[in-house]
C-alpha cells in the first residue's frame, strides 16, 4: 500500500530564455519556501539558478532557446519533447502545473495528466517602466490606468 504524500508537488515547466526563467525564479523560491516541491524543466545553462531557487532541476532533450532555432525544434520534434518530459516523471505524482504561457504542449501535457494548470506570464518590472512615466502624457484609458496600478 503506498503511503499518503503530505507535501504538494508541482511541474513547473517554461521556455529557456533569461526572460522568462529569470523572473519565475522568485515564484519558484516562494512555492519552495512554503514547502511545495518543485520540479523544473529547463535548459543546462539555467540549472544552478533553478536549484538555488529551491528547484529541482530536469533537462529538456532539445536546446529550447527560442533565439537558437528553439521554433524549428519545437516543429520538428515536438512530439518527442512531449514524450520525453512525461518519461522523465514517470513515477512521480504531481498536483499541479505551472506553465508559461509562451511554452508549447504544456498546456496538453496538463490535460493529458489530468492537473490542474497554471499559466503564467513572467515580465521583469523595469521592462515595464515607460508605461509609468506615460501616465501623465496620454489621455489615460482603463488600459493604461491598470498598468499603471499593476506596476
């Protein structure tokens, strides 16, 4: 008989990119903090950055980097990537997803194991900063106003 798991277990998959693995750090180090183990897809050169964050770090089988042709593997060997990311947790029982919403099939793959997913956009704040000085510039509309409160 299996023993009943007391700690919540999350997949957290995203594209390999400074931009989007950067800015999940910090969800990443606070779903660990809280106790939530986290397992993260990425690419070698994010490892160490994952694991510090309170991550346990899993490889994709394809070099995902947008910027490295990261688009033509994604045609290419999508299915493979697929089939790869459900081996490598084939033994494991996860609760939920976490997905960037910029990351093909992981929306699917959360259907496929019946989780529950989050999506999410990650954006570093100064990125955003022109909008704030805007404020004053522009007739503001609700658009404007609610990126103006969110930053």
């Amino acid at each position: 008989m299996k023993e009943a798991r007391l700690i919540t277990k999350v997949l957290f998959l995203n594209v390999t990119t400074q931009g989007h693995v950067n800015p999940s750090l910090g969800l990443v180090n606070e779903r660990s903090t809280c106790g939530v183990e986290v397992v993260y897809f990425s690419s070698e050169e994010f490892r160490e950055k994952i694991e510090e964050s309170g991550a346990s770090y899993r490889p994709y089988q394809y070099d995902l980097t947008l910027f490295k042709n990261g688009f033509n593997v994604l045609l290419d060997h999508g299915l493979d990537l697929i089939q790869d990311i459900l081996q490598q947790m084939e033994d494991e029982t996860f609760d939920y997803v976490i997905h960037s919403i910029a990351m093909p099939f992981s929306k699917q793959i959360a259907e496929y194991l019946m989780l529950p997913a989050v999506s999410m956009l990650a954006a570093i704040k100064k990125q955003w900063m022109p909008f704030r000085n805007m404020r004053n510039k522009i007739n503001t509309g609700p658009f404007f106003a609610a990126l103006y409160l969110l930053f």
